[in-house]
C-alpha cells in the first residue's frame, strides 16, 4: 500500500533558508509525510522589517501553501512566528500551526550559570511572543541578547565559516562568554547552520539550543491528535517555491540538506498573493 496516497501535507515556510533547518528535522521525524517549502527570498530577512509586513506576507504565504494542499502549517520563522502566528490562528481557526518559540524556557531549565545568550533578530525581540516566554519561564536567569547583524545574510550567500560570520559571531559571543554564559539560544531558524562556527567560538562547554527537533516533535503531535499521522512508508515528496532566484535555492538545498535532486518553483507577489510561475528540475547526481 502506497501510504504516501493518503499522507497529510505539511506546509513550511519561512524568509530563506533558515527554515531548511526545520524541514531537516521534520524530515527526519516524519518522513512519510509530504512537504510544501516556501522560502520568501524576495523579502530575505524578515529580521528588520516591521511586524506589519512580515504579518502581510506571513498571510499571503498561508492563502498559497493551503491553496496547494498543505493540511497542517509550520511558521519556519522566529521573525515571522513573532509576527503572525496569533494573527494566522485567528484567521484560520481550523488549520492548525506551528510556531517558532525561542527556545528560553529549555535553557533556564538547564543553564547552571543562571546565565543565557540568545541570539535572535531584532523583530523576535520586540515581539510579545518572545516576551511571554522570558517572563513566563527566564524571570530569574539573567539573560544577554545579540541581532547577529548580517548572519542570516551571511548564511544565504552560503558562507557558514568565513571570515564575516565569524566576525558577526565573535562580536555577539565573546562578551557573553566573559559574563559567564554557559548555554546559547538560537532564536532564527537560520542559525543552526553556523553551530559548528559557534561551537569554535563558545566551547565544547557551552549548550547550543537547536528548536528544530522540538517543532518536529510539536507538528508529530499535532498530526496525531488530529487523527492524520500516517504509517511510516514510503518518504513524501517535498517541494520547493521560492520568490528569489530558483537556481540559488536548488543549490542552497543541495549544500544545506545534500539533496541530490531538487525541484524548485518559482512564485511571485501579486497584489498580496503569492502567485506560481514556472518550475525546473535539475540532477546533480
């Protein structure tokens, strides 16, 4: 039995890459499970844009990947979660979304300093969702906080350990490390592809937090108690959408996940509404 057939798809998306870091996980977890990935690199990063925009296209992102048939939708995007996450709820009552939360409540629970790094961008900051978190759960760690100015643009270029990421990572690291840190949050799903880079800077001693397994086990959850996790089988399809260039993200897939084969498709705003345009199909076997 083909249980690929039947399998609920699960939408993801975010403003690039970074929530490629998501969909390794997913994949990981549940891969009979179909995908649908839409990285918005029209608008790469989301980090200092107004929450008002990011809400906009956070909409216009869901109206597409439902209208494509994903079922159950993952915010692949601190940014985008802080932004639209209530909003989207709100709007769509009977899809259920997962979000991006940074991972505060896990490092208080661990850290032995009773001192945290986060590293996040400057929406995630603002947001409630991230204020929520630190007084729901961090009230009495004392926690430093950094933007990494430039990494996610650092890490879509696909420099994961130059010299510029290095800088923007020294500079936001080394004045934790003297205050005592002994745990790193990662609040931008673009981060976890520099853990190895923060791990050189930071130590073997210091814990680096990667949400994305958690969001994985979230959206299992999720298709359980709705009733749609299927038997593992056969691997679902992913497909790729992207608002930017299609050769740039078939060969950021390729380097970040090592897919040899990838599908990309091309979208486009359109008053408010991602529209599809064309696809290519390129082996690197």
């Amino acid at each position: 039995m083909d249980t690929t057939a039947e399998a609920v798809a699960i939408g993801i998306f975010d403003s690039g890459v970074g929530g490629l870091s998501v969909l390794r996980a997913i994949r990981a977890l549940l891969p009979q499970h179909p995908v649908i990935y839409l990285a918005d690199q029209a608008h790469v990063p989301y980090g200092p844009r107004s929450l008002e925009e990011v809400r906009g296209f956070a909409e216009g992102i869901t109206r597409f990947l439902l209208r494509h048939g994903a079922r159950v939708i993952v915010v692949a995007c601190n940014t985008a979660s802080a932004a639209a996450l209530y909003h989207l709820r709100t709007m769509y009552p009977d899809v259920p979304f997962v979000g991006m939360e940074p991972a505060v409540k896990p490092a208080a629970e661990q850290t032995q300093t009773g001192r945290v790094g986060v590293l996040a961008t400057p929406a995630t900051f603002q947001g409630a969702l991230y204020a929520s978190v630190v007084e729901r759960f961090a009230s009495h760690v004392r926690l430093y906080q950094d933007t990494c100015p430039g990494l996610v643009e650092a890490i879509e270029a696909g420099d994961l350990n130059g010299e510029t990421p290095r800088q923007i990572l020294e500079r936001a690291l080394r004045p934790m490390l003297a205050e005592g840190i002994d745990t790193v949050v990662l609040g931008c799903t673009h981060y976890p592809f520099v853990i190895p880079l923060i791990q050189e800077i930071t130590g073997a001693e210091v814990r680096v937090i990667d949400p994305a397994p958690a969001v994985a086990r979230q959206t299992q959850r999720v298709l359980d108690q709705r009733g749609w996790l299927t038997p593992l089988g056969r691997a679902g399809k992913v497909r790729f959408f992207t608002s930017g260039e299609v050769e740039r993200l078939r060969m950021q897939v390729q380097r970040l996940l090592g897919e040899r084969e990838v599908t990309v498709e091309k979208v486009v705003w359109s008053g408010g509404e991602v529209r599809l345009m064309s696809s290519v199909t390129i082996s690197t076997s």
